[in-house]
C-alpha cells in the first residue's frame, strides 16, 4: 500500500510538501477548507520530486468542468505527472446553501461532470472536435487559442470520493480512484463499500485493477499521553460534526448508532457545538477512528482495510508532530508488510 496525509494549509503548504517528502509518505493531498483546495498544490508541485498530489476533494458541482480542466491539466503539467483530480459532491445544505448550486439528481450530475473531463481531455490530446452534450453541461467549442495540446505527462487521473453506495458504484465504473469517505468504520467498509465497488466494476465489465481505492481514515495518533489527549478531542470534534449529517447516517447504522445522528443534528441548529465532542465516547471514537501509538494506530489501518485498498489516506485532524508522523509512516510500512507475508 501508499500511505498519503494532508497537506497543511497555505501558507505552509510548501515547506510541509517538503517535510512529508522527506519523512517518507507517498501522497499529500487537500479538502475544500477554509483555503481553495488547488492552490496549497501549487506550491506543493513546484517544492517537490516525488510527493503524489490530489484534490480530496474538490466540490464538483459548483465548479465548471472547463475551468476543472485546466486546473487538473495545469496541475498535472507543474507536478510532471504526479497529480490526480479527486472530486466530490459533497451535501446538499454545503452545494445550495454555501456554494449557491444546484444539487439535484447528484449521480447523474457527477457522471456528467466525469464525461466531460473525459471528453475535454481527450479534445486536447487528439486536436479531436469537442462535442460533449449532458442535461448540465454542454462543451462544443474547443479553438486552437484555448487548446493546451497533448499532455507530455499523461491525463491526469479522475477519482471520486464516495461514501453512500451509489457514488461508490459510480466511481467503480467511469472513474480511474475511489476515495473512500473518512468517516467510515471496518464494518461499513468490508459490508457496503466493497459490494458497492463490485458492483460499479462489473457494471462496467472492468477488473478490480482498473481502480485505484483509497480507504480513508481520521488518525488519532501520539507518543505519550499529551500528543494522544489532543489528539483524541481533535478527533470527537470532527467526528461528532460528521455524525451530525444525515447523509453519513448509514455509517453509524452500521454500528447500531444511528441514534445519535438526530441527536447531533438537533445540537448543530441550536449553536450548541462545545456540547457535541462529549458525544463521542471512547468506543465510538475507537472505531471510527484509528486511536494510540504509531504502532497501534499503523496495526489499526493494517488490519481496518484488510488488504482490499491500493492506498491509504489518513486525517490527523490536528498539529500533528513531524517525528510522531515519520514514526506512524514507519509503522505502516513495517505493519503492511508483515501483513503481506502472512497471507498464504
């Protein structure tokens, strides 16, 4: 497996890309936060060799497949072949109510979205007319003046995060990665992703090796008992703002906890947030999140994804010691190859 992390935020952007490369993680990627989730790769890009860059995610439908294009061309262009274009769709209440777009019919919007990419990619690469036309979109003008030409480093892949099983199904049949939600559990992982994954590839009547599958996690991770106490109200704050949107109910359903969506539903509209990290009690952050030392939290993913990801994705939703996070890469290396050597 490939093990990638967040990438921090603007200003840092490109001394951590530094740091990450150099303690040894594959991949950095960014999440629509309160930065514009392409511009911390810029920097990125231009200060790296190695590092794997990736939109996780951007939010795809208040954007315009064209400008989405150029973004992932130019990205792709400045990194020599080391970006990928992970695209989201994200809740209705954020499309509508904070983006101001349309959020209807979001299966069918992202597969239009998707064939779009494809179709404006392929029209640079080949000089070929465009003519792509969706109940969305339509693309049909493509001048020389506005054509980047063939790509010297290859299209820049196209994944999607996916939680609920249809846009992972999605994603299994039209694009090149799944990223899979991190607020997720190894039940809801192995008992409805995978089928929704299996369902997408034969659908599409392509093998499981067409996909690249991210599996996700939020880390909580330290090496003595103030790292992992930050660590772990780090983690009920953002999980406890998760478990407060019904479309990620099905996860906690998958626990029997499904209860607590409403619950923290009810908390978020009467302004009460100091109250909803004390939700969160230790099993439930134990199983929704990777918890304890390097070596505890590595075991954890190890044995969470079960050998059924191409890479793994994880969140350390807080500042994050660059020797605990050199000693948890170092961790997973040795955890999954001990894994790999176990298998018959």
């Amino acid at each position: 497996m490939k093990f990638d992390t967040q990438l921090a935020g603007l200003e840092d952007a490109l001394s951590h890309a530094r740091r990450l490369e150099a303690i040894g993680v594959d991949g950095a990627f960014t999440f629509e936060g309160p930065h514009d989730v392409f511009t911390p790769l810029i920097l990125a890009a231009t200060a790296s060799t190695s590092l794997e860059l990736a939109t996780n995610v951007a939010i795809a439908f208040p954007r315009n497949p064209v400008q989405l294009a150029h973004q992932a061309w130019d990205l792709q262009l400045l990194s020599q072949g080391r970006f990928t274009l992970g695209l989201g769709s994200q809740v209705r209440a954020q499309v509508e109510k904070r983006y101001g777009a349309e959020f209807d019919r979001p299966i069918a919007r992202m597969r239009a979205m998707v064939g779009a990419l494809r179709a404006i990619f392929a029209s640079w690469e080949t000089g070929d007319r465009l003519d792509f036309r969706s109940e969305f979109t339509s693309h049909t003008l493509m001048p020389p003046l506005f054509n980047p030409g063939p790509h010297p480093h290859g299209l820049p892949p196209i994944a999607l995060g996916g939680l609920g099983p249809q846009m992972v199904s999605l994603a299994a049949e039209v694009a090149d990665g799944l990223l899979v939600m991190p607020f997720n559990t190894a039940t809801h992982f192995r008992t409805r992703t995978l089928a929704a994954v299996d369902e997408g590839l034969a659908k599409a009547g392509r093998a499981r090796s067409d996909l690249t599958v991210t599996g996700e996690v939020i880390v909580c991770c330290g090496r003595d008992d103030a790292e992992l106490d930050m660590a772990r109200l780090a983690g009920r704050w953002l999980l406890s703002f998760y478990a407060s949107t019904p479309a990620y109910r099905p996860v906690l359903e998958a626990e029997g906890w499904e209860d607590l969506q409403p619950e923290l539903n009810a908390l978020t509209k009467s302004g009460r947030w100091d109250e909803m990290p004390s939700r969160i009690d230790d099993t439930m952050l134990a199983t929704l999140a990777a918890v304890g030392s390097p070596s505890e939290v590595a075991a954890n993913i190890v044995d969470r994804f079960g050998g059924q990801v191409d890479r793994v994705g994880f969140y350390t939703p807080y500042l994050v010691a660059d020797d605990t996070l050199g000693e948890l890469v170092d961790q997973l290396r040795h955890a999954d190859r001990s894994a790999t050597e176990e298998k018959p």
